[in-house]
C-alpha cells in the first residue's frame, strides 16, 4: 500500500514538477532546494 503510494506520487512529481538535472545544486533557492529534496525522499519510497 505505502509503496503504492509513493509510486503514484513519483508519477506525479514527474509530470508536473520541473528537473533539476542540468542545474548548479548550490545555486539554487531554498524553495528549489526542498522541492529536489521532496523529489529525492519519494523516489527513495517508491523504490524500496
């Protein structure tokens, strides 16, 4: 069930979040910081 969830979430966080790939990780805000965290700690979930 909770891995589910987070699998549905990444699908999610996919399509409607913006990619953080291609840019400097120090040069971003502390907005975008949290947002490639959130991304990160869902990828984690889904794929454990």
């Amino acid at each position: 069930m909770k891995k589910n969830l987070f699998k549905i979430l990444a699908k999610i966080n996919k399509v409607i979040m913006p990619r953080f790939s291609q840019r400097d990780i120090t040069r971003l805000s502390k907005i975008e910081k949290a947002m490639v965290a959130y991304r990160y700690w869902v990828t984690i979930n889904a794929l454990d």
